[in-house]
C-alpha cells in the first residue's frame, strides 16, 4: 500500500529537499506539492492523502483552517508539520501526528513515517513497546499530559495561554475557542482533551459545550428546573449555562 504524500511549503528548495529525501521510501509517493495557500486548499479538497507534509508558518496560509479541513475528510490524512524554529516543535501537539525540524534529518523521517504507517494500519505496533494511540492524525499520550499552558491560534501565530489567564472555553460551529479578559483563541484541543489536561482543582466542565475557570466564578443566577447560570468576571461579565447534574454537582461543590 503506497502512502500518498502532499508537501506543502513555500520555499521551493524546501519541497525538492523534502522530495529528494522521500525518494528511498518506496511506499511512499508523492502526488502533490503546493507553494501557497490557494493551491494547498485546492489539492486537499480534490484529493486525498495518507499524509501532508505541512510547513507551519508560511504566509497568507491559514495552518489551522487547513488542518481542520483534513480532518473532516472521510480519508483523514496524518499531518506533519516542518519548521526551522525548534522553540515551534510543541506545535504538533495541536493537530499533527509528529513535526520535523529543517534541515529535516533522514532518520527523523524515517521515524515519522513509521508513525504515519502505524497511524495508517499498515505496520502493527509491538505490545513490547507501545506507542501513544493516534486518533484523527493527533497523539493521544496515555495518560493524557497535564498542560501548564494551552497553545492557541492567533492572527497566524502560536500564542501560549496560561491556565490563570483562561475566564471560560466554549465551542461555536464545531470550533473550540478559549475566552480570556478580552479575547477569544481558536484551538484545536477538544473540549473532552482539555478538561482531561487542564488543572481539575481549578476548572469545572458546567455544560456539554462549556468549560468555566472556577476561581473566575462571580455570580450564580438560579435558573429553571433547578439549573443555574455563572456570571464570570470577563470584560463583558459572560454569562455561562450550566446543565441540570452539573448545577448540583457545583452547588455540592460550593456547600450550597
């Protein structure tokens, strides 16, 4: 079974480096390279691939968006990310299956791709030295790693948000965002991810859509059926609901 590989970057010598060092790997085939975001959307959204290649910060490229439609695909393929910026490598925590660093070593390579097989189905993963499971081209450690600090997506850039600066998370349209003072981060953990790393002390999963910083709780508004809504000290003093067994669960929590 051939790996069918798209390279996405907008230094030229980078796709024929990267090409050249696929070239020993005879499962894998490249069948597309792009160099700007149009025809980067263009080959995702008419193909389908077992594995992109993707340079994190080329411009005018939203990474994120592009990552998000991969993965809606039916076939979603395993994405890598490259960059020269090793202090960047944490970014394949977000949505990738693992990242190279250029000059892209032959041998880091080779382990990539050994991931993107496993993640495939194609090469079976020894009992005797078990990998993180992949689900959706995203390493899911076991047990899931505690984040000190949440990496966000923000006007193209890599914004690092600590746990005392988050006020709420909320998905919208099928999106996460994280909600500080006064803005709102899109990221690409999931709300079911984030509550599995972030401190358990200090947030409260209160809906099936929302995640609320407890010590940024201000008001509780009693509400229909027993529920309530909390008021929490953003800019705009949001207001977030909280389900029925989520209420009693605070108020417990609260010794109300």
């Amino acid at each position: 079974m051939k790996l069918r590989a798209l390279l996405i970057d907008d230094e030229r010598t980078a796709l024929e480096e990267l090409r050249y060092l696929l070239q020993p790997f005879e499962d894998v085939e490249v069948v597309g390279e792009a160099t700007n975001a149009p025809e980067a959307l263009e080959l995702i959204c008419h193909q389908d691939y077992s594995i992109i290649f993707l340079g994190l910060f080329m411009p005018s490229l939203n990474w994120v968006d592009l990552a998000n439609l991969s993965r809606k695909k039916p076939n979603s393929a395993a994405i890598i990310f490259t960059t020269a910026n090793v202090e960047y490598g944490f970014a394949f925590a977000l949505n990738a299956l693992d990242y190279l660093l250029k000059p892209i070593h032959p041998k880091r390579l080779e382990e990539a791709l050994t991931k993107v097989r496993q993640f495939q189905g194609i090469l079976s993963i020894p009992k005797s030295n078990p990998l993180p499971s992949v689900r959706n081209g995203v390493i899911e450690p076991s047990p899931p790693m505690r984040l000190e600090v949440v990496p966000v997506e923000h006007r193209g850039k890599i914004v690092l948000l600590h746990q005392k600066d988050i006020i709420f998370i909320y998905t919208n349209k099928g999106n996460v965002y994280i909600k500080t003072q006064k803005d709102s981060y899109l990221t690409l953990f999931t709300l079911q991810e984030l509550e599995l790393r972030l401190s358990s002390t200090l947030f409260f999963r209160s809906h099936r859509c929302y995640i609320v910083n407890v010590s940024r709780m201000r008001e509780l508004i009693p509400y229909f059926n027993g529920t309530y809504t909390i008021v929490v000290d953003d800019h705009e003093g949001s207001q977030i609901p909280m389900s029925r067994t989520k209420s009693r669960i605070l108020k417990e929590m609260l010794g109300l």
